[in-house]
C-alpha cells in the first residue's frame, strides 16, 4: 500500500526514527543500500520499501514512501544468479522512471496532483526503454555494418563486433556528456553525488550528518554509469559468439540477448563492489569509477540533507519490519543500481 506524501521541515526527520549509531549495537541486519538522484532529490531503496524525498518551491522536504515487490527483493529470485539481475534491473527501471516524474512535479509545485504510478509512468517505462535500446544497441549494430563494407571486414566478425562495442561506447559517453550540459541534469547530477556520498559515509559507519557525508568521495562502486560501462564491454563478447547474422537477425538479438548481458553484468558489478579491498578489482574498477565524474557534480548541503532524509525513512523502515535488528551494510547484496 503506498503512502501518501509526508512534507516534512527542510532537512528535519521525524524524531521517533532510529539512529543508525545506535542501531548498530544490536544484532545486524545485512544488506546494501541503494538508489538514484531524482528532479531536486533522490530515491534511496531498500529491502522493504523505497523513499523518495524531494525539495519543493517552499524550501520544504516532501517524502513519499512505498513498499518494494517482496518477491523480487527478499524472495527465492533474489539468491538466483543472473536471474536477479534481470528482474531487479527491470523493477528499478520502473521505479527510477516513476520517481523521476512524481520528483518533477514536487519540484515544480505541483504536490496536489502528484501520482507515483498509473498508465502514464508505464508508457514512460516503455519509451524509454524503446528509446535506449534504439540508441544504444540497434543504432551500433547498424553502424557497425555500415563500417564494416566501408573498411571490408566482410571477413573479420570479431573485429566488426570490436567496432560495434566502441560505437555503443562513445554513444553512452557522448550522450551522458551532452546532456550533463544541460542546467537541469547538472542539478540533477549534484543529487547524484549527494546520493554517493551518503551510500559511502553509511557504509563507513559515519554519521549521517550533512558536515560528515561531504567528506566522503562522488563515485561508487555499485553505480548505473559504472554499470554501463560493464553493459559495452560484455556486450561485445556476447555477440561476438554470434558472429555478424543477416541484419533482421542482427538486430532482433541485440534486443533478445540485453536481458543475458544485464544479468552477466549486474553479477560482475555484485562480485567486484563485494572485493574492493582488493588491489586487481580496484584497477578492473577504476575505468567505472573515472567514468562517473560524468554524471556526479559535487552537491550543496541542502542537497546532502535530502538525501540523507531518504536514506533515513528506509532505515527506519527495515527497523520497523525487523525491530531489535540493526540494519548494516552488506557488500555481497547489492543493491539496484545507482541511476
């Protein structure tokens, strides 16, 4: 059941939630938080329910809550290797898009007529999954072979395929690049960074106070940015094992085999974000890493205080569903992918 919006005073939680210092006394409860940066605010996720906190005109904190699909984030298909991926990518996609609309319309003002689900976010889901498979699968893939008669690689598949993975590559790059430009998204990146640096002070068993998450770094091990990275670099060995089929084929298993490489790669982000204490998985890491100073800007305090708030409401939320628990952080589960 979802809950209704909650306007709460800029940067002030509700006093009856538990401090994660203190919670952390207690016997943990394992798992690893998550989340995304919304229209003047972010989405932290948790293993029971997802809050979004945004700032509206007012200078207020506007909190929706609602609770997380059981099945998918605590039921038999979250411990299933490769399956997990796919459906957890696909609920988060949901949920980002979702978030994102009933964001724009708190930022804007527009509280009274907000709404976190309905046809309108499902046909937003769908164009722009449409849209993104387009650019960045199909449009490759085609170039790929324009090149391909260009250059007269008929006979080199594994080098055309090379040359369709950096295509997909320099499309993600450029695009993330080009609309960073816009005022908008660079706010909307600040909440980015304002949602890393909390994720990272929590882990850290820091405060969560605004003064002591500034202090922690922008990028993350979990996030989406990283995560496409992961997505063109195993979509080129996937395919590869296909070689280069007439173009109907061509095209139509680049859509079919987005779910096998999703999978593949949400277990590689699962695998290196659990080993970071590692020297080899921080150098596999730090491509990711690099990539995200596209897409985190450094955020005000306002900013650090909504997203901590976030991030609050779904602690106390795990506390409310395991009480005596303490809710600590888990690098072997990971979270749905920081968008």
């Amino acid at each position: 059941m979802v809950t209704s919006a909650a306007t709460l005073a800029s940067g002030v939680a509700a006093e009856s939630e538990p401090s994660p210092s203190a919670a952390r006394e207690k016997k943990p409860l394992k798992f690893s938080y998550g989340g995304q940066a919304v229209m003047e605010g972010v989405m932290m996720r948790g293993a029971h329910s997802v809050a979004v906190a945004v700032r509206n005109p007012k200078g207020e904190i506007v909190v929706h809550e609602q609770p997380v699909n059981a099945a998918l984030y605590r039921g038999p298909i979250s411990r299933i290797p490769f399956l997990r991926g796919m459906t957890l990518l696909w609920d988060a996609l949901g949920l980002g898009t979702r978030a994102l609309m009933w964001s724009a319309d708190v930022a804007l003002g527009e509280e009274e007529n907000v709404s976190f689900s309905g046809p309108l976010g499902i046909g937003t889901v769908l164009f722009a999954l449409v849209f993104g498979i387009g650019l960045f699968f199909l449009l490759p893939a085609a170039a790929a072979g324009g090149v391909e008669k260009v250059l007269g690689l008929e006979h080199n598949e594994l080098l055309t395929n090379v040359v369709e993975g950096v295509i997909r590559l320099l499309l993600i790059i450029g695009y993330i690049w080009a609309i960073g430009r816009m005022p908008d998204v660079a706010r909307i990146f600040q909440y980015h960074g304002a949602e890393h640096k909390t994720i990272n002070a929590y882990e850290a068993g820091a405060p969560l106070t605004p003064e002591s998450v500034a202090r922690f770094p922008l990028e993350h091990p979990r996030c989406g940015t990283g995560f496409l990275l992961v997505v063109a670099v195993i979509s080129v060995l996937v395919f590869s094992l296909l070689g280069r089929p007439p173009l109907v084929w061509l095209l139509l298993s680049r859509v079919l085999l987005i779910p096998v490489i999703a999978g593949i790669a949400y277990e590689y982000i699962k695998f290196t974000a659990a080993r970071m204490n590692r020297p080899w998985i921080r150098a596999l890491v730090a491509p990711s890493l690099a990539l995200q100073k596209l897409t985190t800007n450094e955020p005000t305090p306002d900013m650090l205080e909504v997203s901590i708030l976030a991030l609050q409401r779904v602690l106390a939320a795990e506390q409310a569903h395991q009480p005596g628990a303490a809710v600590e952080p888990e690098a072997e589960e990971v979270a749905a992918v920081a968008r």
